[in-house]
C-alpha cells in the first residue's frame, strides 16, 4: 500500500488549490482525486466547528488509517505521491502521526503568502460564503474569542499568517523543507514549477497545461442564485462534491462561471491594515533573514 512521501504543508489562501491542480498533471505524481485530506490534523480541527458552515466543511475530512489509505489505492509507481492539505503547517501535534505514518522523513514543502494578503483573502473568503458578517478590523479583533468558542481554525486570519514558529519547527524536525511564495511563483510560474518538480525528484522539464491557471482566485462576487449555491456551504452542495469529484475541467468551468459575477475586491480598511503590519513585521525580517523568504514581493512595509 503506498503513502505520501511528500506533503504541502502551508497555508491557507496562499495557492496550494492551484498548486494541488498543476501537480496533478505532472505524469510522476500521484495525488488523490481529494484534495485537503486533513487526515494528520484530524483530531484537532474536528472539534473545532463552531462557526457558521465549519460542520458542512468537517465533512470531507478524512479521519481514519483505513480511509486515508483508501485514497492512495489507485497509485501506482509513480516516484512522488503526496497529500496537500494546508493545516499541517499550524499543529506541531500532527508531527509525530506523520511521522509514524509515512516514516520520518517525508519531503515538506510551505506555500507563503504575503501575511497581510492572505489575510484579508481569507475574510473575503468566508464573506464570499455568507459566513463572515463583521468587517475586517473587528473580525481580527474577534479572533481569540472565536478561538475560544472553537471556530474552525479558517476563522483565525492572523494565526493562519503567522509563519516564523511553524517553518521553523517543521525544519527542526525533517531534512528537506522546501518554502516558496506565492507572490514569487506568480511572477515566474514556469521557473517556480520546475524547481518544485526537482525538489520533489520528479521529471522538471514537464510543464502543465494549466499552469497559467488560477484555480482559486478570490476576491469579491455579485450574490445571486449561481453564487450563492458556488460559495455557500450547504448539504445539498457537500452531497455532490461526494458524489461527483472535482476534476481540473470542472474546475474550469466552475471559474468560467463565477467570472462573469466578479467585482472589484474592495481596499482594506486602514486601521485593519495597520494593525497587521504591527503584527507581522518584525516576523517578516526573521524569515527573510533565517529563511530567505522573498519578503520584497510583499507589502512595503514587510519587506523594508
């Protein structure tokens, strides 16, 4: 039975939707048709499912040895085989069940992006699905509270930006940690792939079709009936993403769909600004000097 020898690892809103699609391609990697498994976070993100739609979600997460090695039943010898599910990054209590589950040293990669950004990408996105109702600035000072309440950890948009620790600690931990931004991949999508492919030791002349393919590209939608039933989280939806699974074409289509209702992505509330870039200066200088990270494609601020 084969098991993931390379995870992706990190973090929410900072590309791994796409990144999950353009490694699909690649004839040497296997992925299972779900992304997101959550199988190494499991038991702490299943408790946390307080929030407005954070049980629909809970859903596809996959909870048992059984059922994670059911998804890994179609690979065959392909030389990676790997799992992208965001929240490992944020729980060194997953490290050891990944460990003792896929040996210990499976490959690690982090995506990064711009904290701020991504930030403010997640509120969108849970105000995209009718979930988020306060605006930004007391949505990042209700954060601990909604800790507390047991929200669903999509919910935490500075602890989901807070990278140092985490990287930090996955280092501590395994020999090949592979960390790339999301900004930086943008720029030269063509280089970011190939050095992935060789860090992952797979065949880095191949290039996907859709790698000029955004599969998640957020922002702010008009809500009518088609948006409503694209972004909310609701049963009849979770019944057929069990049923019918999302292939890259559909994917497509479902973007081809929702651009026609895009709008543009209101600017950040100033004081929601300032606050973030209090919160994540000084660790934007600790990564760019500890890690390298390409903080300079970040917002100016960050990257001084």
């Amino acid at each position: 039975m084969s098991l993931p020898n390379f995870l992706v690892a990190g973090f929410p809103k900072c590309g791994s939707t796409s990144l999950y699609y353009y490694l699909q391609e690649h004839p040497q990697i296997f992925l299972p048709k779900q992304k997101e498994l959550h199988y190494f976070t499991y038991d702490i993100i299943s408790e946390q499912k307080s929030g407005k739609g954070d049980v629909e979600i809970k859903k596809f997460h996959v909870g048992s040895l059984s059922d994670y090695q059911k998804c890994y039943e179609d690979a065959g010898t392909e030389p990676a085989i790997g799992d992208v599910s965001p929240s490992y990054a944020n729980y060194e209590e997953a490290i050891p069940k990944i460990k003792k589950t896929l040996g210990e040293q499976p490959k690690i990669v982090v995506t990064l992006r711009d904290p701020i950004q991504r930030a403010y990408s997640n509120y969108l996105h849970l105000m995209r699905e009718d979930r988020e109702h306060l605006d930004f600035y007391d949505a990042l000072q209700e954060e601990e509270n909604r800790k507390a309440m047991g929200y669903a950890d999509f919910w935490y948009y500075t602890f989901n930006s807070e990278y140092y620790e985490k990287i930090k600690r996955l280092n501590e931990h395994f020999n090949e940690v592979y960390v790339i931004t999301f900004e930086e991949f943008l720029q030269n999508p063509e280089l970011g792939i190939r050095k992935l492919f060789e860090f992952l030791e797979v065949d880095p002349s191949f290039v996907p079709d859709n790698l000029h393919t955004k599969f998640n590209p957020g922002g702010v939608y008009k809500k009518n009936p088609v948006t409503r039933f694209i972004f909310s989280q609701n049963k009849l939806k979770t019944l057929v993403k069990k049923t019918v699974p999302i292939t890259p074409g559909m994917k497509q289509l479902k973007l081809k769909t929702i651009n026609k209702y895009k709008e543009s992505t209101p600017p950040m509330d100033e004081r929601a600004e300032a606050y973030l870039v209090e919160k994540f200066k000084g660790e934007a200088v600790k990564l760019k000097n500890e890690f390298g990270v390409k903080t300079e494609l970040w917002h100016p601020a960050l990257s001084e």
